[in-house]
C-alpha cells in the first residue's frame, strides 16, 4: 500500500493544491490545510478564540457548487491567493492584508451573486483548521487528515457505473495498491505513512458536496444515495490523527503496526 496523491486545500470550499511531499506535525492537519473560509453573514467565528463550526456556516460545494469553476493557488511564504477561470487570472492578493482581503471576498461574493450583493468574509484563526470533522472519540484534537482508498472509489463506480475523479471527495491522501474497503478495518488502529504514525479515529460520512464535479461544477450523481443503495451507508474514506510526526511523500508506503 503505498501514497498516490497528496492534497491540501489552503481555503475551504475552494480547489486543491497538488503536493509531492509534505511534513507532519503531531495533532495538526497538513500545513494551511483549511487555514481559511468562506464565512456565511450568520457564521460565528471568533479568530482571536477560533473552534470548530460546522461546514453549514460556511460558503462551500453542499450548497455553493459554482465554487468549483474557480482555480486557487495560495503561497504559504507570502500568504497570497491567486484565483483563476479558464487559465485567467481574476483576482489575487495577500489574504491576511485587510484591503487585499477585502477585494478578494468582493470578487468571490460577485462571482456567487449575480447581483453582487452576497455577504461573505474570509475568515481564519492561527494554528486552526475549519475542518469538517468535530473531535472523535479516543482522539486529542479535531484535527485529522483524511484518508482514501483509491480502491474503494474503484467499488463505488462498478456500481454507479460512472468514473469518479477522486478529488471529488476532497481527501489528503490518496492510497493505492490495497483491498476496497479495508480502510473501515483501520479505525481505532495505528498506521506508519511514511516516517509518521498515525492513529485512524472514524469513517467519513459523505454529504451532497460529492454530487458536484470538481472540473465542472455541475451536479452530477449522487454519490449519498449510491453509497446507502449499494453499501448500506454513506461512509468514505477514514479520518486519521497524527500521533508522530515525519515526511510524507507520494509513494510512500503505507502499513498497519498495531
């Protein structure tokens, strides 16, 4: 079992970052992993006492699927989001400069209203994550990476008979070379990716965001209702928390230790 792909995605809702290695850190999510959102006008974020709010209280793929036109490349060294259409730069600025914030959620709330009148604001408190997971049991943080067995998406598709882009389900790593469905064998079960352990602490209950196609935007298939039809549930993928932390990089083996 082995890593095929890492995924980051710097602001929540909005496209991945391809990575070729990254580095674990003990309880965090990868580095700017969900570092910023896209706040709802009745969000209840606090940045100076940042907590876990669920992913209703944000602008994302549920509901707002016309954020998957949008390409983003986020610089963690000069803290800059760049956001592209088609290839074309549309819009880019330093996103914890207050002005260069401002005109940032000004193009994405035009960009979602056709009347230019939505309320958003990027929000983002240091050292959180706006990750979808609340804290599991048996874990110290809410914070986890998630986890996807590329063979699984392979099951689901015989049965939808569809192919699935496997970024349609916003994972951090990808694994390949293992059974389907062996990942929900993992929970409560430690794991060494890489030079890192980590500890798998839950399923990943999948909601409406998997409908949308991320190339397109559109709504597709309905992958809740596939997985319940066909499987019994609505669960993907696992959630796992770093215990060790170390380098990961693309092909890097995957083993169960305990």
């Amino acid at each position: 079992m082995r890593i095929k792909s890492i995924y980051r995605y710097p602001v929540k809702g909005l496209s991945p970052e391809g990575l070729r290695r990254v580095m674990l850190e003990p309880h965090e999510v990868l580095p700017y992993d969900r570092r910023y959102g896209l706040a709802r006008p009745d969000c209840q974020f606090d940045p100076d006492v940042p907590q876990y709010l669920p992913k209703t209280q944000f602008y994302m793929l549920m509901r707002d699927e016309k954020l998957a036109e949008l390409r983003t490349h986020f610089d963690p060294e000069e803290g800059r989001l760049e956001i592209r259409r088609d290839g074309r730069l549309l819009e880019a600025g330093i996103i914890d400069d207050p002005e260069d914030r401002h005109r940032l959620e000004h193009f994405i709330s035009g960009f979602l209203s056709d009347t230019g009148t939505l309320e958003l604001r990027i929000v983002g408190g240091v050292g959180h994550a706006l990750t979808n997971a609340s804290e599991k049991p048996g874990s110290a943080t809410y914070k986890y990476v998630s986890l996807m067995n590329l063979a699984t998406i392979a099951a689901l598709e015989r049965t939808m008979g569809v192919t699935l882009d496997p970024i349609r389900f916003r994972s951090n790593f990808y694994i390949e070379d293992m059974p389907e469905w062996l990942e929900f064998d993992w929970v409560g079960k430690l794991l060494k990716i890489g030079d890192a352990r980590l500890k798998v602490v839950s399923r990943t209950v999948r909601c409406a965001a998997t409908m949308v196609n991320p190339a397109t935007g559109e709504r597709d298939v309905n992958v809740p209702v596939a997985l319940k039809k066909n499987f019994g549930h609505l669960d993907l993928g696992v959630y796992a928390e770093v215990l060790e932390g170390g380098e990961v990089t693309e092909g890097a083996p995957v083993s169960v230790i305990a």
